[in-house]
C-alpha cells in the first residue's frame, strides 16, 4: 500500500544520521512583499529517501520556524511506476502546483521543499513564485536539467 504524504514525514531518530550524507540544492531565496520564499532540493528513489530529505530541510533554523514548509515529490521505481505526491502544510493548493510543474517538466527521481516566512498575504502570485523557486532548485541538482530524469540518491538511505 501506497504511504501518504503525511505519513513519508514521520521519521524516526536512526534515520537522522542518514541525512548527513544527503546532497541538497537551494534556490536562490526570493522576497516579495516580506515574504521569503526558499527552495531546497535532493535527488530520491524511495519513500526513505525523501523523509531522511525532509528532516535534514526542517532541521535548518530558517525551515524549522517557517510558517510552511510544503514537500512534493515524484520518483520512478525500479519497476517502472511512477510514486508522486505533495503535502501542503497549510499552503492549500501549494503542492498540487508545484507537482504539475514537476510533470510539465518531466522531472522525475527528486523532492523538493519549499519554505515560505509569512509576512503578509501577496495573492495568487504566492504560487508562481513557489513554482519558480521550486523549479530554480532542481535544475540545480547533478545531472537534474529541467526534463531529464534526476540522478536518484543511494539505495541505502
């Protein structure tokens, strides 16, 4: 059976040495109105991939006391099937937005965070510029252009 978004974030202590060895990338931050918005990204094939990445993001002072920290992640396994889902941590649409940019582009094998410190309300522009965030970490990943498939981490996170 297939885990929820929600239940990929619960994570328990032995994996929080596995989150060292994890590469991850940063958008450039971007304000707007007050409001910071940030991207972090990792390459991920597995459901543990992606909660040892969530953990290591949400441990950064910056991600830990931010007010949402949306997770959205796509990935293949090795038969073939496609795993994808986002958890929107009050950001209600966020993940679902950000998911179809990660369809659109054909990016796959790759999570990705994005972390916004509320300042005020800025609209529907709030989700373009976590799409554009979101977009600009994971072409920053190794081997991760937009539309090829991203260099997925070690079997053994």
């Amino acid at each position: 059976m297939k885990p929820r978004a929600e239940d990929i974030l619960l994570i328990d202590d032995d994996e929080k040495q596995k989150t060292e060895s994890l590469e991850v990338v940063s958008s450039d931050p971007v304000t707007e109105a007050g409001n910071k918005f940030t991207a972090t990204a990792a390459a991920v094939n597995t459901y543990a991939n992606i909660r040892a990445f969530y953990k290591k993001v949400v441990s950064v002072p910056d991600c830990a006391r931010a007010d949402h920290n949306i997770l959205v992640y796509r990935f293949r396994d090795k038969s073939g099937l496609i795993h994808e889902d986002y958890q929107d941590d009050g950001e209600y649409g966020a993940g679902r937005k950000i998911l179809g940019a990660l369809r659109d582009n054909n990016i796959e094998n790759a999570a990705v965070v994005v972390t916004r410190l509320f300042a005020k309300h800025v609209g529907l522009r709030c989700f373009s510029i976590m799409e554009n965030v979101a977009i600009d970490a994971l072409r920053k990943l190794s081997g991760g252009p937009a539309g090829k498939p991203l260099t997925p981490l070690a079997e053994a996170v």
